[in-house]
C-alpha cells in the first residue's frame, strides 16, 4: 500500500534554534552543564544509573525545600501538573478546597479543584497583594476547609507571601497546607518541615535553573497519612503520588521500586545537574544572589522613571520584578524590540495583568549584576527607541 501523505519537505532543513536571552518568568536561560547533561546517552528508567540520578535529585530536592519527607521527587510535566497532582492526590469527593486567589496560578488552582468536583470556595484580594493571617483564619473558620492552597511567589504580580505561619494555623482547623512554589525554590527561602508545610511543589525551569518539563513535590507526614487513608482511589492514574513514589524508593525500605511510567531520564539527568550547582554554591548564597540581583533591578527600574507593580508595604518577589505599565507605553512593540533586536524576551503580563504589566525575571544562572545592567540597558533602549511618550 502506497503512502498518499508526501514526507514533509520542511523537516528536510536542519534544525536550527537561536540562542534567546530569557529574562521572562520562566524559563530561564540554564548553564552550560545543565545543557550538556542534556545530551547524556539515553537509558531507561529501570537501570541501576537511572535509580542513581533518583536518589541524587531526590537528597537534592529535600535540601532545596528543606525537607526530610521521603515522599519529594520530580514529577513528569510542568508547574501546572504540581498544582494539580498536589491536590489530586489529597481530595476526595466531599472535600472542601479554599484556595487563596491572587494571582493566575491561584486561580488556576481553584479551577482544578472544581474540575475534580470538590466544594471550592476562595479568598480574594487585589492583584498585588499578599493574605493576612488574619483573612486566612477568618475563612478557615467559616469554611472548614480540608485542603488549603496559596502561591508563595506570584510570577503574574510580582509579589512574595509569607507562608512560614500559615501551616500551624492549618493544622488548628484540621486542615492540610499547600504550597505553591514553582517561582521560588532554588531563588528564595522555603522551609517545608519548620514552616509545617503539608505540600509544596516547584518548576525545574525557574530558579532551580533546569530544563522545563519536571515539577518537583515533596509530601509532608500529615498529606502521607490522608493518602494512604483515602477511601477512594485517585482520580488521575499519571499523577499517583503513592503510585510514583514507588520508583523513587519513597515508601519506606520495605517496599521494593516499581514501576509507575517511563520517566524522562534526560530531563532528569539536567535536573540533577541543576541541583548539584545548588549544592556547591549554597542554598543561602543562593538566596542573596537573587536578591541581590533583584534590588539591582528594582533601583534600575526606579531609575528608568517605572513604578513596581506589588502595592505600598507588599515584600516584592526577588525571581520575578513586576513593572506597571505607564500611560503611553506599548509594551507590545517593546517586547517586539527587545526580542528582534536583542533576541531577550521581556514579557508582559499575564491573566488579570495582561496589559497592566511588564516581567523581569532573573533567576537561576541570569541571577548576576551583569545580566541585570545588560537586561536594564536593553530595557531603556527599548523605551526610548519606540519612541514612547511621557
């Protein structure tokens, strides 16, 4: 039988991709080793050097959360499946889900929980800021919530929450904590077992500096117990953390590695270079390289006559610098410029502060004093190049 579909004549060009500098939310530009282990021989999942790289990245990842909990690997998607595994595997019909909404991954988390059926109820606040304690003990008492979910660093805003206080006033109500960190791990300070963290979960191609496509989590004791309690099963098969813990060694010694799905081995091999740059460096190191990093930012932008998006008395998120959008701006074509020109991506806002904002994020290896001059010189030439009015 005759093939009546021609082969493509475009896949007959060679394969070419420039090199872009990623001054966006994510991803960011990752080093050179990262890449190179990228280009590792392919093996499968079930070789003793694959269950090597497991446990490497998995002692990686407990020091970047900050964790002892057996239960943290790296999870086969992006951010968005942390969102939803996290919460996938600790709903079950009849829960209650309050979700923190501030921000487009907040909401996207509230819409996960809907898709799932649970009772989903949200507290809201202006784009910009952050949730009291208060507010958040005043609607876990109205609305006895078994799973609480909030984002520590809101890439689409620019703000950082506190969230050191939050799993005590959880764990009072009976309530299990979910901690969005895709952002932040790896460029700002996360605690899980001293904060009582029940769930937090992370993006490999943010500040952990590694290639898109993992998502690591870590289950805390509580969230361990309401899995293994559940009464029914979880409704996503891919994303069954007691399921996938299985090939990570992550239920005990007792219990033998198995097989859940085929595991993106190269995507992992750059993960755990990513995690052993961390390593070396120190995670504080780390921390103040980014907030050093980012005050350098925000006094440029300051200087550049541009206004911070996060309100008055907010603490700005050190990853990601959000700038309002002046009267007169068309970001669209700076964003052009800078793109065409400098092949750097500058982003413009996202969900609710679409049009209201432009993003500099800086993580990971693009967290230095020279990328930060370079992407503001860029910036100023963009600005005065379109010739924007005051």
């Amino acid at each position: 039988m005759e093939c009546t579909v021609p082969p493509p004549d475009r896949l007959r060009r060679p394969l070419v991709i420039p090199y872009k500098y990623m001054m966006s939310a994510g991803p960011t530009n990752a080093s050179a080793r990262v890449l190179h282990a990228l280009s590792n021989p392919i093996i499968g999942p079930l070789h003793k050097e694959a269950y090597e790289v497991l446990d490497d990245i998995k002692a990686g990842l407990q020091y970047v959360f900050q964790t002892k909990n057996e239960m943290t690997f790296a999870m086969c998607g992006s951010g968005t499946l942390g969102t939803e595994a996290s919460i996938v595997n600790l709903y079950e019909p009849g829960d209650t889900v309050l979700v923190a909404c501030n921000g487009i991954w907040s909401e996207r988390a509230a819409d996960i929980a809907e898709r799932l059926g649970a009772n989903v109820h949200t507290i809201e606040t202006t784009h910009g800021k952050t949730f009291t304690l208060k507010e958040i003990e005043d609607a876990l008492e109205k609305y006895k919530p078994q799973i609480f979910f909030i984002v520590q660093a809101e890439s689409t805003t620019g703000v950082f929450q506190d969230v050191q206080h939050i799993g005590p006033l959880c764990h009072k109500y009976n309530c299990l904590l979910i901690v969005d960190a895709v952002v932040g791990v790896g460029g700002v300070p996360i605690f899980v077992d001293k904060w009582d963290i029940d769930v937090a979960f992370a993006g490999s191609q943010k500040a952990l500096g590694g290639p898109t496509g993992l998502a690591p989590i870590t289950f805390g004791p509580r969230a361990v117990k309401k899995m293994m309690n559940r009464k029914t099963k979880v409704h996503s098969f891919y994303m069954d953390a007691l399921e996938f813990a299985k090939n990570w060694k992550s239920l005990g010694p007792e219990v033998p590695r198995g097989y859940h799905y085929t595991l993106s081995m190269n995507l992992l091999f750059a993960l755990r270079e990513a995690l052993a740059e961390i390593v070396e460096e120190g995670l504080e190191n780390r921390w103040k390289r980014h907030h050093e990093t980012a005050e350098r930012v925000r006094a440029g932008v300051h200087k550049l006559g541009l206004e911070l998006f996060p309100h008055e008395g907010e603490t700005p998120l050190n990853c990601v610098t959000t700038v309002r959008t002046k009267p007169g701006i068309d970001w669209r074509k700076l964003r052009h410029y800078a793109m065409d020109v400098y092949k750097m991506d500058l982003p413009g806002g996202f969900g609710k502060t679409a049009k209201q904002v432009h993003r500099i994020g800086l993580m990971g290896s693009n967290a230095n004093p020279y990328t930060a001059d370079f992407t503001l010189e860029v910036l100023k030439d963009a600005i005065e190049h379109c010739k924007i009015s005051e």
